[in-house]
C-alpha cells in the first residue's frame, strides 16, 4: 500500500512498465507465451487487462500461502511447467539458463542477493529464502540458513519437467496427509501458511533431486515502498529510454 489499493502488486510500475510486463517478456523472449494466472486478490483487475492467460483463482487467498496458492494449478502442471512470483524483476537470462537446464527441477538462485539487501532496512537479510548449493544441486533451502554459508537466495522463478512435477505434486499430498492444514512444517509456519522453499526443503531431505541454475544479480523483490524505490534506481539506470 497504497500502491495496491486498486491493483494487484504486479501491476505497480517500475521505469514505465508493470512488474508483470517485465515478467512475461523474460519468458516470451524465450519462446513461452501459453500463461496461467493465479490470482485471488483483485484478479478481475487482471482478467480483464490479460484476456488471453489462462485464470485459475485461489478463492482462499486470504488465508493461505505461496505454496497453496501454487496448487491450485495443479491440473495445469502435468506436462511440465515453469513458475514465478508477479512481484519480482528478472530478466531473459533467468529463464533461458532454466530452459537449458536438463534437470527435472531446477530453480533460479541469485548470487549476489547480498549486495541488494545492503540497502533495504525494511527487509532483513533473515527474511531471504536462502539456499545452499554444490555446484548446480541444491543441499538446502531455508530462511535459517546463515547469510554467510548460503550460497544465494531463491529467487522464485523454477522450471520442473513431467517427471518433476509429479514429484512435487506427490509430496504435497504426502505433506497434507501427514500435517493436514494447520500443523507447522517449518520456521512456525503451518503448512496452510507455507512458502514454497518449505516444501522444497523436505523434499531435499527425502532424496529428491533439486537443482539450480545462477544469475548474478539482474534480480529485484518488491515487497515495500522501499524496494520499490530501490528497483526502479536500478532499472531506469539501465533501461529508461
């Protein structure tokens, strides 16, 4: 707030464009255009301003988290997908490394997430979705991970294959089997409440391969007033016209 009093996040506009605009050219460069939307706050907002995505709602958004609202496009994920946040900037190199990773599930890590979080006092360092890498294989991804053992911080953007998929797919239902909505999984958070990473992590202790692919900087999360402030700096610096 307020610039999301009338719009959802990824319609705020940094160096002339909406977060959302960067977002899709990454991957359309990239030859991938067929989008699914999930949305629930104001999403008629985006209706009608993306007639052409696919709209799957997440009636529940109020109430549950990243890694739930992600299911609801469970149906739309059995021949592979990518994924990404809509209020976070990145470029084409982000998902073209993606697309040529050969791995079943791969995510986009920033190794220079510290020299962002320099400037944003309004969002500790302790709050990155922190990972940590050998080589190209994730070992672990979790927001307790000292800043300086990690490797970098998760980014949010990720590819999975078919085989992938079903994996992750899996292991949500095998988490909700076993803690239901409200019982916690990690960081005190219920499962309800979780971030993706949550169950990423469990899976990395279940022996699932996860593997990642860096980028060095080329990437912004706008949560506040601040980071907003912040990426448009940087963006009109290098891409205002």
């Amino acid at each position: 707030m307020p610039l999301t009093a009338s719009e959802p996040k990824s319609f705020t506009s940094v160096t002339g464009r909406r977060i959302l605009d960067w977002s899709m050219d990454a991957f359309i460069e990239n030859g991938l255009s067929n989008f699914v939307f999930i949305g629930g706050y104001l999403i008629d907002v985006v209706r009608k301003a993306y007639p052409s995505f696919t709209f799957v709602e997440n009636r529940d958004w109020a109430n549950n988290n990243i890694l739930f609202s992600l299911m609801c496009a469970r149906d739309q994920m059995s021949d592979g997908f990518y994924a990404t946040y809509t209020d976070t900037l990145y470029l084409g190199n982000a998902v073209k490394a993606l697309k040529e990773s050969p791995h079943d599930i791969t995510v986009v890590m920033d190794t220079r997430w510290r020299e962002r979080y320099r400037f944003r006092s309004q969002h500790p360092e302790s709050d990155g979705e922190k990972m940590i890498a050998n080589g190209d294989k994730v070992l672990r991804m979790s927001r307790k991970i000292p800043s300086e053992e990690a490797s970098g911080e998760y980014t949010g953007v990720i590819k999975m294959t078919p085989r992938g998929a079903a994996q992750f797919v899996d292991c949500f239902d095998k988490l909700l089997r076993e803690l239901g909505q409200d019982r916690i999984i990690a960081e005190n958070r219920t499962f309800k409440m979780a971030y993706v990473i949550h169950q990423m992590d469990r899976m990395i202790d279940a022996g699932i391969d996860i593997h990642c692919v860096r980028i060095p900087g080329d990437y912004h999360e706008i949560d506040t007033l601040e980071d907003h402030a912040l990426a448009t700096k940087d963006w009109d610096s290098r891409f205002a016209k």
